[in-house]
C-alpha cells in the first residue's frame, strides 16, 4: 500500500472525525513500545505552535543537533509532518509504519489523526536523533501526542477554539492545554495574559512552572531585541525570519524551553542567532516577491485574524486589498470576519475539499449576513478551488494592489499545489467568477 492507500484508510477506520479520549492511543502505543530516548518537548496552545516548534527545530539544527519534528496539519503534502534533520521525510519511508500500526491495533479503532501520529512517532523512533519536538493538535490533555511524557512542554497563546470540545472560555481551554504538563518538569508558557487554570495545574502536579514576565522576559527597539530567563541572557538579537507582531512571544518561550534543558542539550548564542535569522515556515504571514503583493497566512479563529489585521496594517499602503477567504463552519465565522473586514475591499470566497467546509456560498452569505461592507462597497465573488479564487483575484488586482489568501491550511495549501503560484496583475481568470 502506498502512503496515500494507508491515509484513505485512515479515513474509513472510526466513526467519527475527533474523539476525546486516549486510552485507545495509549493501548497502540504501549504495543509498538513507541518511546524516546533524547529530550522531547510538546507544543501546545490555540496559535503559534507550528512558530515556536520551526523556531525550536532550526535553533537545535544550527546547534549542531539532529532533530525529528511533527508539525501539523499540512499544506500540500502529508509528508511535510514528519521532519527529520530540517526535511521532510519521504512518503515511502511513512509506509511501513502505518502497516506496522495497522498490525498492533487489532480491534482498536483509530481516527485517523490517531492513526497517523502513531506511525510518524514510531517514523521518528526509528532515527538517532538528539531532540523531538511534537505538535499538539486539538487541546491537551487528551491529544493523541499526549501519550508521550515529554521533558519540557510549552503552551503558547490561549484563546477560544473548538468550544465544544475544549470549553466555552479561556480557563476551560487552558485546563486542556494544561494536561501536557509532567509532575517535576518544565513547563513554559509563553502567553502574556495566561489563563489562572495553567499556574493552578502545575501547582497540583508539582510542574516546573516557567511563565513569560515572571521566569523569562523580553525587550527591544526597532533594531534587536533582548531576552533574560533564570540563569541566561541573550543581548543584540536579530528579530526572527518569521513575520508578525507575536513571533517575539513565540521566540521567548522557545529560548525559555532551551534554558530548561541546558543540562542536557546546550545551545550556544549563535545558534540562537542563526537559528532565528533563518528559521521558515510557509503559510505563516508569508509575503510572496512580486506584484501585486501576496500575503499567504493560515490564521483561522478570531486570534490569530486579529494579529493577522495587525500585521496587514503595518504592510503599509495599498490602494486595495483582494481578499481569498476558505474555512472550515465550526469556526467563528462572523469573529473572523468582523476583525479583518475593514482591510479587505475585494473578496473571494472559495469552496474547500473537505466535508468539514463552509462552502462559498455559506461564506458569502456569512459575510453578508454580518452587514460589515456590503456592495458596492465591496465586491463578493465566490469560487470552485482556493486558485481559482486567486487568479480571479490577480485578474482584478493592479500591481499596487495586495492579495490576502488567509483561513484554512487548505486555503494555503490549496493555491501551493503547484509550488509557489506566480501571480501577475491583470492576468485573465480562467473561468469568470459569479459576482454577487
């Protein structure tokens, strides 16, 4: 079977898409002995798990260290989720773990983001590697990557996401976020205003609580920027490769996770430096070369759009901004919407290839149903596939102008099948839109 067979499969196994619970996993697990012996740290938080975890791959491999990674979800290829050395590993090589997984399940029924953890954990088991860093996914405490006791966790921003499956407010989804947390380790949060749930669970477990402002902190000026933890400081720093008004807060809590493993896995400033300077992550306020301007950013709950708007804003100016819009309708959509709409005079919405999607229509019909510019002040389109949406987009755009393809990793993903697009302003749309 090849890779995409065993993912099609993954598919048909369980019944349901999310299921929270771990003992399944854990039963899996325990029968492919799946375990790690090198440092391991899990990334959990509503946004800037997939920053903090490219931060902390390309610090540890300046560092001179071997690196697995499982980063999540994708943009094109499912490979991309399993890192090994700063690459993605090749899909032939996923194959017999998934076979290996399907052997130890037995009647156990896995969803397929259970499925496929398990077998790119025991992917990276198999490599000598001096670090693994894992994503979380969904929440916590019952994530699948939740199975592994991991040395150091760090939780990033907490905000409102999935709701019914992590609660109604912050607190409820920091006791989530906070069941990655290990009696005696280090726990970094990297959040400036956590909820109180984090410090009340480290407490009760007795976790090596390192919170940004009272542990660690940051400062700086237009040029570079300092950090000062328990024990280390770092002066004259670079701002990350990666854009954005939080990628210092992402950046702090990375350094502050190294200083916690200083023991076992020394980082020397330059790789700090480097590691920073030269970290990438596509999809993450990624500014395409050219004109127009392309922006591609995979923010997708009200959070991450609010500091998305704040980004946009300090781009500077552009006579119009042609917005190319996809999610998912559990998602907030009148949250996301509201933050980002007075930026945006054009929009396409587009359809997604997933069951879980709002359509274009729904969309559309969101955005209207939100009365925050309605025609003609602004022009609604509504599209087949995210690249159509964007070459309808550089059909109507003039080389001023700013194209925005932001929501869903499908809405990223979806115009980079093809590689990096090439857009030209005033290019012809294969098929005209629908205007509305």
């Amino acid at each position: 079977m090849t890779l995409d067979d065993w993912l099609a499969h993954c598919e048909r196994l369980h019944p349901k898409t999310i299921d929270m619970t771990l003992d399944r996993v854990k039963a899996v697990k325990d029968r492919l002995a799946i375990a790690f012996d090198c440092p391991t740290i899990v990334v959990a938080g509503t946004n800037g798990k997939g920053s903090t975890c490219a931060m902390l791959e390309s610090i540890a491999l300046h560092a001179g260290y071997r690196v697995g990674l499982y980063i999540k979800p994708h943009l094109v290829h499912f490979q991309e989720r399993c890192r090994v050395g700063g690459a993605p590993v090749a899909a032939e090589s996923l194959e017999p773990h998934f076979e290996a997984v399907e052997a130890a399940r037995g009647d156990v029924t896995l969803t397929y983001f259970e499925f496929t953890t398990l077998a790119i954990m025991r992917r990276l088991q198999h490599e000598a590697l001096d670090l693994v860093i894992l994503e979380v996914g969904l929440g916590g405490r019952l994530d699948a990557v939740n199975v592994i006791d991991a040395d150091c966790a760090v939780i990033t921003s907490i905000d409102l996401d999935h709701t019914e499956y992590l609660g109604p407010d912050r607190e409820s989804v920091g006791r989530e976020k906070a069941g990655i947390m290990r009696t005696g380790h280090p726990v970094v949060v990297s959040d400036p205003v956590p909820p109180a749930s984090l410090a009340e669970r480290a407490k009760e477990i007795d976790a090596d609580l390192r919170q940004l402002g009272r542990d660690f902190s940051f400062s700086g000026d237009r040029t570079q920027w300092q950090w000062v933890g328990r024990s280390k400081r770092y002066s004259g720093l670079a701002y990350p490769a990666l854009r954005g008004v939080n990628q210092l807060l992402n950046a702090a809590g990375v350094l502050a996770a190294f200083e916690a493993l200083a023991d076992r896995l020394p980082i020397s400033a330059q790789a700090v430096r480097t590691g920073l300077a030269l970290v990438e992550l596509p999809g993450r306020f990624q500014v395409l070369a050219g004109q127009p301007a392309v922006v591609l950013d995979v923010a997708h709950n009200p959070h991450a759009v609010a500091a998305l708007a704040q980004n946009l804003d300090q781009m500077g100016f552009f006579p119009r901004t042609h917005a190319v819009f996809g999610a998912m309708a559990d998602k907030d959509l009148a949250g996301i919407l509201g933050r980002i709409a007075p930026l945006v005079d054009v929009w396409h919405f587009t359809d997604l290839p997933l069951p879980r999607a709002a359509t274009a229509n729904e969309l559309q019909a969101a955005f209207l149903a939100a009365g925050l510019r309605t025609p003609p002040d602004v022009a609604t389109y509504t599209h087949a596939t995210p690249l159509d949406a964007l070459r309808a987009a550089a059909a109507g755009a003039t080389a001023a102008d700013r194209i925005l393809v932001f929501g869903s990793f499908h809405t990223v993903g979806g115009v980079l099948q093809q590689g990096i697009p090439r857009v030209t302003a005033g290019a012809t749309a294969p098929e005209p839109p629908t205007l509305h």
